[in-house]
C-alpha cells in the first residue's frame, strides 16, 4: 500500500487551438480534439455525440507547487490550499474537466470545454 512511484502511460493526446497558457473559459470556448491511440479506438464503443465525458489529463508543461496559491493567480484573493482550488501547480499536476463530445471519427473525439493545451497527454476517459 502507498505506493509512490505510480507511473501510466497516456491514452492520446489533446490537439485544439491554444498551445500556450490561457485562461480556463476561453481555452474551454473553442472545439478540441482528443487524439487516442489506434489500438485503443474501440474502448470508446457505447460513447456518442451528445453525451458528456469526463478527461483526466496531465499537466505537462507545469514546475513545482506550492500549498497554499491564490486562485487563479489572483494576487487580491487570499491564497487558499492547493486541493480547494484547481491550479495546474499541484503536487500531482493531474486535470479533470467534463466535457461535452460533438462526434466521434475512429479513435478521434471532438470535444467542446475542454480546458487543456494542445499537445496535453490525456490519461483517462469516463463517461458520466
Ligand atoms: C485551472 S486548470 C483546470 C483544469 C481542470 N478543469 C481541472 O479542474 O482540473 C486549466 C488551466 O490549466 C492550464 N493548462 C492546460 N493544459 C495544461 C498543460 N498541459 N500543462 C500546463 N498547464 C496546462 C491552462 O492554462 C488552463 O487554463
């Protein structure tokens, strides 16, 4: 138990229009499209356009952390603990967003509200 040094492999990756740094809304605003790998296409069987799904995502363009941040960056806000809040600055720099799926094309989704950069490994799909 506790093991530490916990390691997966990404199921895909993100592709959509912002590759760097932006704010959650305007990322999320625009379509994306979650790129899985071929051989694993057919794990999406009984996911269609419509439905919502949920992405865990790795942050991997984020350094360090601290435990106490303010929101959003917000110097005017009082800082607040890292699990209160959903800076990409965490001791697992993991996301989660649910999004909504506006087609499926073989092991391609595209997606609206999906809050990650271009190029994002994802981890996970769930429907919800
Ligand atoms: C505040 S986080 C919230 C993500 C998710 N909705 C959550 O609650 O876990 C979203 C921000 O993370 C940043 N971000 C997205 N993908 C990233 C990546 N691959 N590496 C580093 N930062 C990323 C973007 O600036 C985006 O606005």
């Amino acid at each position: 138990m506790g093991d530490r040094g916990v390691r997966f492999e990404s199921i895909g990756h993100v592709e959509g229009a912002f590759g760097d740094h932006a704010v959650p809304e305007e990322i999320a605003a625009t379509e994306s499209r979650i790129v899985l790998a071929p051989h694993l296409a057919e794990g999406l069987t009984g996911i269609a356009a419509g439905q919502r799904v949920m992405v865990i995502f790795y942050f991997d363009r984020v350094e360090g952390y601290e435990l106490l941040q303010h929101p959003r960056g917000d110097a005017s806000r009082p800082k607040t603990g890292v699990f209160a809040i959903h800076t990409p600055f965490r001791p697992n720099p993991i996301g989660v967003t649910v999004v909504d799926v506006l087609a499926i094309e073989e092991n391609v989704l595209r997606v609206r509200g999906l809050d990650a950069l271009d190029g994002t490994p994802v981890l996970d799909l769930k429907r919800v």
